[in-house]
C-alpha cells in the first residue's frame, strides 16, 4: 500500500535530490515509512488498521534486500530523506512514501516520473488516501479488495497505468 499525497508542483526554490537507494538509509526509510502511515493515513484508517499496516517492527534485511532488487529512488531535501519508491523489474510499484511533513509538495511526482520511466504497463496497490494521486496520473482502478495483516482488513486498490 502507499501514503502519497504529494500532488502539486514542488516549492519555488526548493532544493531536492532524487538519489539511488544505499543501504544505509534502509533505516531512516522504514522510520518514515511508519510515521507517514500513522499520520498521513489516519484520515482513511482506523488506528487498529494503522498498527498492522505500519508495525514499527520491519525487518531492516528484508526490507534491504527488496530495495536493492528493485529500481529504489530516495528523495533528499537539506540532508533530510523527504521521500522514497520503488519499482521491480515487472513494472510493479512496490513503495512510494513521502514525509508527513513534506506532503504535497510534489515530491511523489517527481519519484514517480523517474520510476515510471521505460515500462509499457505499471501496477501498484493504491491506499485509500494514495487513490486520488494515481488516479490523477492516469491510472485506473482494475479491483478493490481488502488485505488481511494479523487479523485486521484494510482497503486497497489495485491500479494499472
């Protein structure tokens, strides 16, 4: 699932740099990846939802692991990871999280635009709160269905472009 909101054009005379994924910031990403769904996503979830989404608990190798497989974008604003997606090799975008405190400033267009690149078909599995975004990118709603995670449903959707 994703927690993006970040639709309009960056600030003037924002500084930012989209940078490959190292290994190192594995960390910091699944920090921001827990903050952004307990807030970002609290609008469209319930906190029980939010708890089995975003655990807290990721294994950091796992996590590596995939982020090193996949085409992985960090996005960096004043030395702080403001960003972050990833893209496998089939065109499936696995992760695409902007910071609770760098929402809407077109941060996971600018992720996308670069991970979108080269592939003919992209699928991903769209929160409720990420829906409007891709769909304001063309993609389109193939099914709506709900994920198990430890007892708990959640609503997603998967999307083509």
């Amino acid at each position: 699932m994703d927690a993006v909101s970040g639709q309009s054009n960056l600030t003037e005379g924002t500084e930012m740099l989209i940078r490959e994924y190292t290994t190192s910031d594995c960390e910091r990403l699944a920090e921001l990846f827990y903050e952004t769904v307990h807030s970002v996503n609290a609008k469209d979830y319930t906190k029980e939802q939010l708890d089995v989404w975003g655990t807290g608990d990721v294994d950091l190798s796992v996590w590596d692991k995939s982020f090193l497989e996949h085409k992985t974008l960090v996005a960096v604003e004043k030395d702080v990871i403001v960003g972050f997606g990833d893209i496998d090799n089939t065109g499936y975008l696995d992760r695409l999280y902007v910071h609770k405190d760098y929402q809407r400033q077109g941060i996971a267009t600018v992720l996308c635009d670069k991970l979108e690149c080269g592939f003919d078909k992209i699928t991903t599995h769209a929160s409720i709160t990420a829906k409007p975004f891709f769909e304001s990118r063309g993609y389109e709603v193939i099914k709506e269905q709900q994920v198990e995670r430890r007892g708990i449903f959640l609503t997603n959707y998967v999307m083509e472009k």
